[in-house]
C-alpha cells in the first residue's frame, strides 16, 4: 500500500502568521538598558545590565532573522503544498476523462 501525505494547510499558514507576530514583537522591543537606566543609576548594575541589554539587542537581531526565515519557509510550504494539490487534482481529472479520437470516419 502507498503512503500517504496528509498537510493541515491552516496549521502550516497560522505558523508562518504566528511567526510574523513573533518577529514584530521582537522588533518592537525597545533597548532593554533605556528602560531602566534611570533607576539604575551608574553602577556597577547599570554597567551589567547595559552589558545584558547589547548582547540582547544582537542576539534579538539573529532571532528576528531566524524566525522571518521560518516564516517565510512555512508560507512557501503551505503554497507548496496547495499548488501540488491542485496540479493532482487536475491530473485525477484528466486521468478520468475519456479520451477524445480524431477518427474521420472516412476511407482509413
């Protein structure tokens, strides 16, 4: 017996929907050390957490490309996945049409 492949399109698009709201969120974040640099005063705190704050602003850069890229990938699946569905679906029918003879009728 054959394998089937089963894809839940909706599931595939709400990730890569979910993940360009990941990626706003995290684009939207502003400087950690800004936030608090007020009540930290310029100590030795203020000094660890604006060491904190850089590494994260780097580390939020590679993830919001990371999870563009994976948005981006789970869109292209679920097209991906739509498009073969249809190209089956066509052939299916075709597959199941009668085919058409060009007999003329005449003389061969």
């Amino acid at each position: 017996m054959g394998h089937h492949t089963k894809a839940d399109l909706t599931v595939i698009r709400g990730m890569a929907d979910g993940l360009k709201h990941v990626h706003t969120a995290f684009k939207e974040i502003s400087k950690l050390n800004e936030r608090y640099e007020d009540d930290l005063g310029h100590g030795d705190l203020s000094h660890a957490i604006g060491e904190f704050a850089d590494n994260w602003d780097k580390s939020r850069e590679e993830l919001m490309g990371e999870v563009d890229t994976m948005a981006k990938i789970a869109k292209a699946a679920a097209e991906a996945y739509d498009d073969i569905d249809k190209q089956l679906a066509k052939a299916l029918r075709e597959a199941k049409e009668p085919k058409k003879s060009h007999k003329s009728g005449k003389g061969k």
